[in-house]
C-alpha cells in the first residue's frame, strides 16, 4: 500500500512540475501577403517617463499634495498608455505594472521641487 501512494505522489509531483511549461504561450511567426513575417502572440512593451516638478519639497500639506499630483500624472499616463498603443500596433493591451518614484530635491543650489520617474509594463498582441 505505501509504495502505491509513493506512485501517486510521484505522479502529482510530476504533474505540478510539468503543467506550468504547458500553459506558457507560444510565439508564432505568419506570414503576410506582403511577403513579410509578423509575431503572433503576446508582446511585452514598457514605457518610461521622467520629469521635474517645482515646489516645496518638505512634510508640509502642499508638498504632500505635489507629490500625490506627480504620482497621479504617472498613473494617468498609464491609463492611456492602452489607447495609444491600440491605435498604433496593438489588437490587444493589457497592463502589467506601474511603478512610480519621487525622490526630493532640495533648494540649497537647485530648484525645490521632486523629481519623478515612472515605468509601466504592458503585454500587447500585434495587428
């Protein structure tokens, strides 16, 4: 009896190990009327965006809100990130990530304010 459920074991194993190669998608190359080749499958495309935002860089309301509204304007990027790569190469978007960071930027010899960086991941299938 025990070196039967040993079997069973060894058989779930194999199949935990085995299933996940099996759903990972495929990329196929087709050929157009033109002659060409285009991918078939999914595409990853990432944008980054950086930038500088004027104001106080302290813990005060106002700078809290300056950096809520730089973060937003990431998010807001991202959200239309979508739409215009529908209307340029893609059949189909999905996003995948966003990341935002603000770091501080002092007024001693520079301009007060925070500079922001944000990256955004996308998975795309081609027209």
């Amino acid at each position: 009896m025990k070196l039967r459920s040993r079997f069973v074991l060894a058989g779930v194993g194999l199949l935990v190990v085995i299933a996940p190669a099996q759903s990972q998608s495929q990329r196929v190359l087709i050929e157009q009327g033109s002659g060409g080749l285009r991918q078939e499958g999914w595409v990853r495309v990432q944008t980054s965006i950086n930038f500088f935002v004027a104001g106080p860089s302290g813990d005060s309301d106002e700078a809290q809100k300056l950096r809520e509204r730089a973060r937003r304007s990431v998010y807001e990027m991202a959200a239309r990130e979508c739409d215009l790569l529908r209307e340029v190469l893609a059949r189909d978007c999905r996003m995948e990530s966003v990341n935002t960071n603000v770091n501080r930027q002092f007024g001693q010899q520079q301009t007060e304010g925070f500079n922001i960086s944000g990256t955004m991941a996308f998975q795309i299938t081609l027209k």
